[in-house]
C-alpha cells in the first residue's frame, strides 16, 4: 500500500465535507477557536486558484520549505482549509489526519510543528497560501488512540474524532467498511 493512502482514506471526505456539507462546516467551525464565525464560508476555490496547480487538491500538500523555522521546515499540513467571514476575516485551521493505526514520533516535533506553522503563515503566507489574519490547527483522531496520544493533542487547538464524524454525519464516514 502507498504511504498516505490509508490517511488519504480519511482526510478526503473531511476535506470534501467541509465544501459540500454546510452541516459539518458549521460543527467543525463549533469546536474551534473560530466558534463565532460558525457561518464562515470556504475557500476552496479561490485556495486552488491562488496555488496555480491544476493537479493539486485544494486543501493537500501544504508545506513550506522556503520558511526554515521549526513550524515549517519539512513539515506539511494533512488538510488546510480557510475561511472567510461575514465582515471578511479570513482565518485558516491546519489540520493532522490520524488514522486509526498512525504513530506519532516520541520526539513530539510533528504535532509541535502545527502551532508554530500556523502562526507563521498567518504572519508570513508561503507564496501559495492566501494571506489571513488568524490561524489555529486542528486533529482527527481515532478516539481508541487518545490516551497514546496524550502527549501531543495540546498542540491541536480542535480535537475531533472519527467516531464522533461517524455518529453525526455517517455520510462522510466512506472510511468504514459499511459505508463502501
């Protein structure tokens, strides 16, 4: 099996809810630290114009190695997704895809990198990231694995689980083996 594939299994329908699904939107926005701006609309397209990759998805292959800071040197962001308030407030939330049977390294460097990657590029965009003016991150999560993960999850500012996907929008939960 490809590396990823597995984790891909589970970010695209996230990311894909998160266009389609108002529903889901509005409850991820809930559990972050832009709960006010729960109406907040996505910016898919005008991400996937900005980047000028037509292979690219819109929210996949985030990283920037032109920044060599601890946040952002090597490092990639799973899902990237930004959003625009009424009052034009853009905001992005870099979110880590764990699936199931993923590790974190001991050395705790990967679930570190989040925080600091979204400072930085609320401060400083890469070229291909929009400019905004708040950021946080984001984890889905198995929730069988919080305890292992315990260690790391204070870097993830929203901490949802697939579980809780699966309770509330089974629809996006293509990831289970009855939902294929």
């Amino acid at each position: 099996m490809k590396y990823g594939s597995v984790e891909y299994q589970y970010a695209r329908p996230i990311a894909q809810g998160l266009v389609e699904d108002a529903d889901f939107r509005r409850w991820v926005l809930l559990k972050s630290k832009f709960s006010d701006a729960s109406e907040a609309r996505i910016l898919h397209r005008e991400m996937k114009a900005h980047r000028n990759n037509p292979t690219a998805e819109w929210w996949r292959f985030y990283f920037a190695e032109g920044c060599r800071c601890l946040g952002c040197s090597g490092k990639e962001t799973d899902i990237f997704a930004m959003f625009e308030d009424a009052a034009g407030f853009r905001f992005a939330i870099h979110f880590e895809i764990k699936q199931p049977k993923d590790k974190f390294k001991a050395d705790g460097v990967q679930a570190r990198g989040y925080p600091l990657r979204a400072e930085c590029w609320a401060r400083n965009p890469p070229p291909r990231v929009l400019r905004h003016q708040g950021a946080s991150t984001g984890i889905f999560l198995s929730e069988t694995k919080r305890t292992e993960y315990a260690l790391h999850l204070g870097n993830f500012q929203t901490q949802i689980t697939f579980e809780e996907i699966e309770r509330h929008f089974p629809h996006l939960a293509v990831w289970r083996p009855d939902n294929n």
